[in-house]
C-alpha cells in the first residue's frame, strides 16, 4: 500500500498538469506514493496528454463537471494511503516540497495536527498569500465599492497575511489553500471529507472550520516551496467571480455570526446589482437573484 495518494483535479488543464506531474516525479523520493487525477470532462487535450506521457498516473474521467470539492472526495476515495496530497494542476514543484511536507507529518509529535502546506510563490517567483484572513464588512466594503482596485496594494496589505521571505520555521494557520493540502487521512474522514455544495473556492476553509472546532491543528512549511501558476487568474474570469460569491455566501451563512452574514449579503446585493446596471451582464443579474433567496444554514 503506498504512504501517500497525491490527488489532482483537472479541468481543462493541458498547458499546466505536464509541468505539474513532471515536477512530482523528478523531485519527490522519499514517500511511496501514487497519483490519481481526477478530470472534471475537459474539452481540451488533458485527458490525452495524461494518458500518452503518464500512463502510471491513475486516471477518473468524469462525464460532467461535478466541481472541485465532490472530484477530491473521489480521489480520497479510491485511495488508501496514510496521507493525501491535494494539489492543484496550475502548480509545479519548487524543490522536494513534497518529502518536506511528508518528513514533517512523519516527525510532528502533536497529534492535533491534521494538514500542512507549503509556501507559494507566483510565476514571477514572488512569495503569494499565506492566509485569507476572516470575511468581514470593511473587506466585502471595499471590494463592493470598487476601492479594492484604486487602493489595491493598501487593502491588500490590510486584510491579508502574505508569506514572510525570512520565515523559517513552520507557522500555524487558519487555514491551508486548497491548491496545496497535504493531509491525514484518518482526520479527513473524521471530518467528513469536502461539503460537495461547494462547487468552487472556500472548500478549504468550510473543512478547516470544521478541523478548528475538533481543535486540529493546521501548519505552513516554510521550507516547502510550491510555484501557484495561475493563482490569480480566475478572478478575471465572470463564471469563475460568481461562483466565488456563491461560496462565500455558503460559507458566511453557515460559520459566520448572523450580523455578519446578513451585513455582507446586503453590500453584495448593493454592489452586484450596480454592476448589473453598468454592465448590462445577465450573470450579474442571476448573482442578485441568488442573493436575495439565500439563506442562511444554522450550524448543528
């Protein structure tokens, strides 16, 4: 049986999954380990590529795109290993990110900790966020406002946590990105595996609510280094922006205060619907519509 089952979901990803499964195969040896790849029905050459140049890649082909939580839980599935890797195909490995994360799992004495990540750095080699920090109405204020984009190097300074070049021993997090999350497996199933109604962005964190109320624990690996290629590439994409919000709003009814919740609903209504107008994009509309029927989900 092997000691790690290193899991990618592919979406129409042939200019980025070579890269990826090459950088694992040159630059990981000290864990046994097997990759599984799960394709959410690509339209493009992912499929073909993985087949021809990595035929001892274990390959799910999946008729339609279920989304990126329910495709990891398929991949969590089907293996059995000690631990999981879960990694996005926009990554390449910077060095032996993945026996460093391994080494550490192996080595941590505190059995509260259940995932790990690695640090990440864009394709120009600069240090990416380390942590979202929590929702809140300043943030859903600015971005709603469109001062995010005026102000964008000050908000950004404000309200997020970025990697600390000088940074050398592991540091506790909130949460691991979901891009690189190197896990447990017994903690995964503990926890129930990702909310499949998710179907993009804040799995990680709704998991990671989860982990914190069982007081596991998650950790940064400064000396874990991970490219994040396409990081910030979807934020421009309006398909991929509205299912942003349609996660967030999940996840603010279910973890956050009712305040909180409802405040930032109002301000994504306000904000969406002046973009509706501007714009004259149908989707906004749609986005507005989602809003208003939303309710919140009380925790249990």
């Amino acid at each position: 049986m092997y000691e790690l089952a290193i899991i990618i979901v592919t979406y129409n990803s042939d200019s980025e999954i070579r890269k990826c499964l090459k950088s694992i195969i040159e630059k990981t040896h000290n864990a046994t380990y097997e990759i599984i790849v799960i394709d959410n029905n690509s339209a493009d050459m992912t499929v073909q590529i993985i087949k021809s140049e990595f035929p001892k890649v274990k390959l799910i082909i999946n008729k339609n795109n279920i989304g990126f939580g329910a495709a990891n839980n398929q991949g969590l599935r089907e293996s059995k290993s000690k631990y999981a890797f879960i990694l996005n195909p926009d990554t390449e490995l910077k060095n032996n990110a993945i026996d460093v994360l391994y080494n550490f799992m192996e080595t941590c004495r505190n059995d509260k900790v259940w995932c790990a990540g690695a640090k990440l750095f864009d394709k120009n080699d600069v240090p990416e966020i380390l942590e979202n920090r929590p929702r809140s109405l300043r943030l859903a204020l600015l971005e709603q406002s469109f001062l995010d984009r005026i102000f964008k190097n000050t908000w950004r300074k404000l309200f997020y946590i970025k990697h600390n070049p000088q940074l050398t021993v592991p540091i506790k997090v909130r949460f691991v990105c979901g891009c690189d999350m190197f896990v447990k497996r017994e903690f995964f199933e503990k926890l129930g595996y990702f909310n499949e109604k998710y179907f993009l962005y804040f799995e990680e964190e709704d998991i990671s609510f989860r982990a914190q109320r069982l007081s596991f624990i998650s950790f940064i690996i400064p000396q874990a280094e991970i490219f994040h290629i396409q990081g910030q590439s979807t934020r421009k994409n309006l398909e991929y922006v509205i299912e942003f919000r349609k996660s967030e709003m999940e996840v603010l009814g279910m973890w956050y205060k009712p305040y909180t919740y409802y405040a930032i609903k109002w301000i994504n209504i306000l904000g969406t619907a002046i973009r509706a107008v501007i714009t004259l994009k149908k989707e906004f509309y749609g986005l507005v519509i989602f809003y208003l029927h939303h309710k919140r989900e009380k925790l249990t």
